[in-house]
C-alpha cells in the first residue's frame, strides 16, 4: 500500500445505535465519513451528528442517548451550532458541563465520556483517532478515583 497516496471515503447514513454506548432518538440523524469499515486504509473514525430541533422534553443534566465510556485513543468533538437556542452538553469523569458556542472538546485516551444535544439545531463532528470506533472502546478504564473498573 502506498501511504502517500490520497483516497476518498464516500460518507455513509449510518444509525447510532450500531454505536456500542449509543442508542437511536429522533430528533438525530448520522453520516460516518470515514472508519476502516468503508475502506481498510482510513486512520481516523469521523461521523456527523446532525441536530435538526426535533428533539424534546430534555432537561439539562439528564442523558437520553450515550453511555459513559472511553478510548484508547483522543476524541475530537466541534460543536457547531445553527440556532440561538442551542445547547450541547457532555459528562466528563462524572462532570457534567454545557457549550451554547461553536467550540471543539478534546477527550484524551482513557477519559470516561459522553454528550449529547439538549436543545435546538447544528451538528456535532466526531473525530475518533483510530480507524477503527469498536476497537478503541476500552473495556476497562479509570474511573474519577482512578481505579479500573468493568464496564
Ligand atoms: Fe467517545
């Protein structure tokens, strides 16, 4: 294989709950753009999460749609919003905090993690460094008093 060679990923719809962590709520729709499942070359997973205002009854703090978990590798997270309203919030080591502007998160390896939209319309872009989401989910991880713990 020749790794100075650019390729092109064509993006995929691709439902969240084929996420382990993730389940499916309306209101969120998913692109994938690049993983190791639509061509063995990618190094990096990157999906769109797109927050069309749909969703409702959310109460800031409570989370609907991922479970805590972690990677082996860094999580990028830019947040852009496209509505007033918009308010994106995620859980880091038990944490809970909120982002209203266009911002990136940054989790590095090991760092339990999740987050979700609460309100209005924008999109999430997910930048998973490994080629492959399922295999840089750790099954065990440090938990806030550093110990490791099973999932
Ligand atoms: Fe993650």
């Amino acid at each position: 294989m020749n790794r100075r060679k650019a390729f092109v990923v064509k993006a995929i719809e691709q439902p969240l709950s084929t996420l382990r962590n993730h389940h499916d709520v309306v209101g969120l729709t998913r692109q994938l753009f690049c993983s190791r499942l639509l061509d063995k070359r990618a190094p990096f997973h990157v999906a769109v999460h797109n927050f069309d205002g749909k969703l409702i009854n959310r109460v800031p703090g409570e989370f609907h749609y991922t479970e805590p978990h972690a990677h082996d590798v860094w999580e990028l997270d830019l947040v852009v919003p496209s509505s007033r309203n918009f308010l994106f919030q995620f859980e880091v080591d038990g944490e809970v905090r909120f982002i209203k502007t266009a911002s990136t998160l940054l989790v590095p390896p090991g760092v339990e993690h999740r987050m979700e939209v609460v309100r209005g319309t924008g999109m999430m872009l997910c930048i998973v460094c490994s080629g492959s989401y399922a295999r840089s989910l750790m099954n065990r991880f440090p938990n806030r008093s550093g110990k490791p713990r099973r999932r």
